[in-house]
C-alpha cells in the first residue's frame, strides 16, 4: 500500500471517529472541515479540539531513527496510533514494549503512560487521535 493511500485512509479513519464517538458536553462542529496537509515539519497538528471537534485530537509525527515523542499520559482520553511508514516500540511504563510495523493501527487506553520509540533505520511516521473518555 503505497504512502498517499494510508494517509487517505487515516484521514477516513478520524472522520468515522468523529461520527461514532458519543456527544461530549462540548459544543459540537457546526460545519465541514478540510484542513490541507502540508506539514514539512516533525508533529503537525491535524485537529485540535473544539471548536473543530467535539473534542477529538489528531496530529502526525514523524520521528528520526533513535528518537521517541517523549514520556507523556493520555489522562482521561483513549488514543490510538495509526502507523504509516518505519518501525518503532510503544513503550507502556511498568509493562513489556509492543513493536509498531507499517501498517498497523494501535490503541492506548485511559491513563496510560507511554512513549514511542523509532528503532527502526528510516523514518517512522503515524498519525495519532485521542478523544475523551464517556463519562457514565
């Protein structure tokens, strides 16, 4: 599967979320929203909570070989990483690392710290989206 390809179906991906996930106490998006890709840098922002969402996130990292995106919770939201290109390991503090291979989709539950880690020779690149947690 080529490059352009996933990138295309991620996109897919975080639309359906977007429709699937339940309503938030956040204001909902009133209208379409198309946002050009042209991120030249490391992490681009692709939705960043409301008002774009209803509270949804989404960015795309791209990691040198050897480096990691950094410790980090995702505290009251779910996660999941949608890996496009290289390999890596999604390290879960006090739990065995998972190995991340193109392509792949990987989910991180609530309150979960976690790091990912290029350890492949090229670059790894995914795109994440993390959303709140319903609250029953």
């Amino acid at each position: 599967m080529r490059h352009r390809d996933l990138v295309v179906l991620v996109l897919i991906f975080c639309l359906a979320l977007m429709f699937l996930l339940p309503a938030s106490s956040q204001p909902s998006p009133s209208e379409l929203l198309t946002i050009a890709l042209n991120c030249s840098r490391n992490y681009c922002a692709l939705l960043e909570g409301s008002p774009q969402t209803a509270g949804m996130r989404s960015g795309l990292v791209r990691l040198a070989p050897g480096k990691t995106c950094g410790w980090h919770s995702t505290g009251q939201h779910e996660e999941a990483l949608v890996i496009l290109h290289g390999q890596g390991q999604a390290r879960i503090k006090g739990k065995a690392s998972h190995s991340l291979v193109a392509p792949m989709l990987t989910y991180i539950p609530p309150a979960t710290e976690h790091n990912v880690e290029n350890t492949g020779t090229g670059w790894l690149e995914y795109v994440y989206v993390v959303a709140p947690v319903q609250k029953e």
